[in-house]
C-alpha cells in the first residue's frame, strides 16, 4: 500500500470528502486526488500536518508499519505542546495530571484555577522585579503553610495517637 493509499483509507475512515480533507490540511482538492493516484509527491510538511490535524502516526502513513492512530493522549498532548511551547516539565506535568484520578483532578485544578486568579497573566518576561518579588514570596508563604499543615497535622495525629493509648491504659 502506498502514501497515497493510506492517505485515501485516512479520508474514508474519517468519512471526509477529499475536498474537506483538503480544506483541512490547506492544500488543493485536486492535489489530493494526484497524491491518491500516486502521481503526487507527499512533502515531509504534508506528512507533519496530516499527523497533527488527526493524530495519525507519521511512520504508519510513510510506511503503513504500526498503528494507524496514536495514543489519544499523546496525540492531544503533541498539539497542546507545539500550540502553547510547553517545556518538557510543563508536557510531563499534564501527562501526569491525565494519570491522577479524576477526583485528585478536580481538585488540582481548582487549586490551579485560584493560582490563576492570584498571579498576573504576563509572562514572565514582562514581570517587573517587585511583581517577580511578590510571587516568590507567595509561593514561599504557601510552602510555608503547607509545612505548618502538615506538621500540625502529624502532631495532631500522634497527641490523637497518645491519647487514645492513654484512655486504654488508665481504664
């Protein structure tokens, strides 16, 4: 099977016309109809655009080798990465926050979503010092408060703990 044989099976999968296929990867009807007959070249470009729009696998639409798909999620993931430059930590961090269970999710995200309404929206660049200074500090301050949390927390574990054991003895 050909490029242009498995772009054709693509198109019939996707029940597309060749000219919405087209008007997708922004190329002409008609250059589409020559790459399924196999008298059109398929550009390096083409095969990139093609695996992005629709999370096609690059190798199976160059060679048919391996799945025709790729894993929805990596799919997803490689087009938010290439529309917002994610690093690698900020990917790495939405891969894991797919894996969460969506309870821990939720309530991740609502923690995001109230650091969103405290930090300005510029980027980073744009920051003066002072607005660089004060979120340093907010994030200290929240650390900070997580570590009280989490140490009261403990102590009020173990004076539970003790307690507990104390009551059982003294009856």
């Amino acid at each position: 099977m050909t490029t242009g044989e498995r772009i054709e099976l693509l198109i019939k999968e996707l029940k597309l016309k060749k000219v919405e296929f087209a008007a997708m990867v922004e190329i002409d009807q008609s250059y589409v109809t020559k790459i399924i007959k196999g008298v059109g070249k398929v550009s390096p470009r083409l095969l990139e655009t093609i695996s992005q729009k629709f999370g096609v696998r690059r190798e199976w639409l160059e060679t048919g080798n391996g799945e025709m798909y790729k894993d929805v999620d990596s799919a997803m993931i490689d087009r938010l990465e290439k529309q917002y430059r994610l690093t690698a930590q900020s990917r790495e961090f939405i891969e894991n926050f797919l894996k969460l269970p969506s309870d821990v999710r939720d309530l991740l995200a609502r923690a995001i979503k109230q650091l969103a309404k405290e930090y300005p929206r510029k980027p980073d660049s744009a920051l003066t010092a002072e607005e660089k200074r004060a979120i340093m500090n907010a994030e200290l301050d929240a650390e900070a408060a997580a570590e009280k949390r989490e140490q009261t927390s403990s102590v009020s574990i173990i004076s539970s703990g003790l307690s507990k054991k104390l009551n059982k003895h003294s009856r």
